[in-house]
C-alpha cells in the first residue's frame, strides 16, 4: 500500500481519518463566488476543488468523511452549510501547492485544528480568524510515531483531547468492526487481537473524568464484550438409573460448561470437578475435560487446558487446537458460588423425600477453600 497521508482533526471536534471543516455563515456567499466550479459525477451537492479536497453544500448537516483505506461513515454536524471535506490515506497532495491553496480558502473558514501523518513527519493546520497557520516537524519519531505522544507533550488541555479522541476511535473500531461482520467475516480472525480492545479499554478508563458516564459506558460494555468470551457454569440435576438395579434411581447433580453458548468438550465427556477447581487457584495445565472413563486421552484431550490468571481475567488455552477463551473471573467464582448453595439445598430438598442425591459438595471441604 505504501506510505499514505493519515488525517487527525482535533478542532472544532474529533475526526479520525480525514477532516471537516465549515465556511462561516458570513462569508458563504463570496466563498461560492470565489469556488464555482463544475460539479463531479452525480451527486450536485458534492464539488472536487483541489487534491483530496471537495466542497460539500449540505441542507441537513450530514457530511461523509473521504478516507480510503477506512470504513465509510456519515457524520452529522446538525446544522446546514457548505462544508470542506478533505480525504485521508492518499499517497499525495499535501505538498506546498496545497498549502499555497489552502491558506487562501482558510480566510473563509471557521477556526479548526488538524494534522497530516506522513512517514515521519507531522504537519499542524491549525485556522484562527480566517489565518492559516502552518507548521511542519520531520521529528516525528521523537513521538515514537504516535499521535497520541505527541498530543500529550503538546498541549496544556491534552486530557480532554485525548478523552475525545479515544471515544472517536472506539466509535471507529465499532463501524468497522459492523462493516467486517455484514462481509460475513469475523473481526478477531483478521483484523483485531483481544490486546487491540483491551488497550482502547485502557484508554477510555484513564480518561474516565472526561468522558459522558453514558457514552462511557456504552462504549466500554462493547469493548469488554469482545474481549470477554461468556461461560456458563451451572449445576445440572438428572435422575440416573443404577447399572446394579434398574429399580434403584437416585438424583445425581453435576457441572455443565458453556463457552460462548457451546459446549467446550463432547456430550459423552465429563467434567473434572477437582481439576477445574484447582485451576481456579493458579496458572497451570489442568485436565478439566475427560473421556467418562476417567482417561482424558481416551476422548482426544491428550493434552489438557492451559490456565493463566490475570488481575481480573483468566484466560484458557486448549493446548490441543490453541483456541484461546478469555473470561472475568469473578463470573466464573459467582457461578461457583451459586452451584455451592445450590448443591446444599439440593441435598436437602432430597433427604427430605427420602431420595438418594449425589451431589458435588465432596469437592470441597468449606465455603472459601478447595479440598486437595
């Protein structure tokens, strides 16, 4: 693809990949005077006036970002007007020409702030009262080549900057992520690591104080959504038949493990108790699957599940197919908490009709530790 130009706005509001920006009402008059030009394709609303560059005449507000390489996306502005659209990823068009063009168009326009990426240079268009003023560093790679380094080492206000910049990608990372899906591909195969979410996750929490606690948390609902597969475990009850008397029938309780909605392990497998419990105490390979003969690798498990507890996260591992779960832990320790309660009281419904029940209380000794 080669080096392209990446487009940030931060100013009068955040746009990832390319820039809008707006003739002020007073001057929309001689601005249509001074850019009258023939219109392009099909759609008369929309004028190229210059490299990457199109004059939109909205009735509604409602403005398309020019990015290629990025999702297609319409932002809404709220209010009619003509607006300038400028296209990020493109591989030229920001040299002096455009800079010699663009000083004079930004006597029409409203004060605006955003950068042009190239490689490792950063150039700043920032229009203050009509005045363009340009500056361009080589230096990039003194920000590492990061945005968002370079925000923080330069302005005062950086916090709520980098507040809405990160909500900006997030809703970024959302249309994209819809646009994978409606191909009929899955976003994590391809495209996004679990550590893509977790860090924008990071982002948005260390800027918390600025964000709206609606948007918040809408925003981050989605992302621990996509890090976080679901598990179900629960305590299943059946009647079982004894394989000594065919009249003898007792009540046996067992668990169930549901990832994602799916079974992990075949219908025939069972689940080790003391295993899985084991594994909730420390990192380790355990053999929470095994055939019903009590062999693992009569059932293909020839090697078990790795195990690897983080702050709040555990994340699995089938060392057999390396699919990799991540879960919250305190879900899984909540659905443990519940099968406890509910095995006693299980046990006791039972005794009370006078119906043998084997339970799973044998599998630990109290309520806060595991039987070794």
């Amino acid at each position: 693809m080669g080096i392209t130009n990446d487009l940030y706005q931060l100013k009068p509001r955040i746009i990832n990949s390319g820039t809008i920006l707006r003739v002020r009402k007073n001057k929309e008059a001689a601005f249509l005077k001074k850019y009258t030009i023939v219109n392009q394709g099909n759609d008369t609303n929309v004028q190229g006036v210059f490299s990457n560059t199109f004059i939109i005449n909205s009735e509604d507000g409602k403005i398309e970002r020019y990015a290629l390489y990025a999702t297609d996306r319409i932002i809404d502005f709220n209010e009619p007007g003509i607006y300038i659209s400028i296209q990020s990823g493109s591989k030229s068009g920001f040299g002096s020409d455009f800079n010699a063009f663009f000083t004079t168009m930004a006597t029409y326009l409203e004060d605006a702030l955003f950068y042009v990426l190239w490689d490792d240079i950063i150039s700043r268009y920032e229009i203050i009262k009509g005045t363009l003023n340009f500056k361009s560093t080589r230096n990039f790679t003194r920000w590492n080549c990061l945005f968002e380094e370079y925000v923080v080492d330069n302005y005062a206000d950086s916090k709520q900057l980098l507040a809405d910049f990160y909500v900006e990608k997030a809703n970024e990372m959302i249309l994209h992520h819809n646009e994978i899906i409606k191909e009929g591909e899955d976003p994590k195969e391809r495209h996004y690591d679990v550590e893509d979410y977790q860090e924008l996750l990071q982002q948005l929490l260390n800027y918390k104080s600025h964000i709206a606690p609606e948007k918040l948390t809408q925003l981050t609902n989605w992302l621990e959504a996509q890090i976080y597969d679901s598990i179900c475990v629960e305590l299943v009850v059946t009647a079982s038949q004894s394989i000594y008397d065919e009249n003898e029938v007792y009540m046996q309780g067992k668990f169930e493990i549901r990832i994602n909605a799916e079974k992990p392990y075949a219908e025939s497998d069972i689940i080790d108790i003391s295993e899985f419990l084991k594994s909730m105490e420390q990192n380790g390979e355990y053999f929470i699957f095994s055939c019903c003969c009590g062999v693992p690798s009569c059932s293909g498990w020839v090697k078990g599940i790795q195990v690897e507890h983080f702050d709040t996260t555990i994340r699995w591992t089938n060392l057999n197919t390396w699919k990799e779960w991540y879960f919250e832990k305190h879900r899984i320790e909540d659905d443990i908490k519940t099968i406890r309660e509910e095995d006693k009281v299980y046990e006791k419904f039972f005794a009370k009709k006078e119906i043998e029940y084997i339970g799973v209380g044998d599998y630990w000794n109290t309520d806060d530790e595991l039987k070794n």
